[in-house]
C-alpha cells in the first residue's frame, strides 16, 4: 500500500511513490526542479490533485 505518488503533471512520470511522506519541495529538490523525463518545471503550487481512498 503506497499513501503517496507524486506524477509530473506534463508527461504523467511517477517523480514519487512510497509509504514515507515526503513533502513537494524534497521532491523538486531531489529532481533539481524538474521533471527528469520531460524537463518541465516543477512547481510547489499543485495544478491538479487528485485524493484516492487507500485500497
């Protein structure tokens, strides 16, 4: 059971999926502000997100 997946908004790359929380901006600085697939820039203010019930 994974509680969080970050994908890139561009190009749907999973930038992060695990069961430790981790906030946006350890992502964006792990990437180095963007996305490693697609090169878009990364941004702390989300753009769409979506809540699923963990299964």
């Amino acid at each position: 059971m994974l509680p969080q997946r970050v994908i890139c908004q561009g190009c749907k790359h999973i930038l992060y999926e695990g069961a430790e929380l981790k906030p946006p901006d350890e992502i964006i600085h792990m990437y180095e502000g963007k996305c490693p697939k697609c090169a878009k820039k990364l941004s702390l203010l989300p753009t769409d997100v979506e809540v699923k019930p963990a299964r």
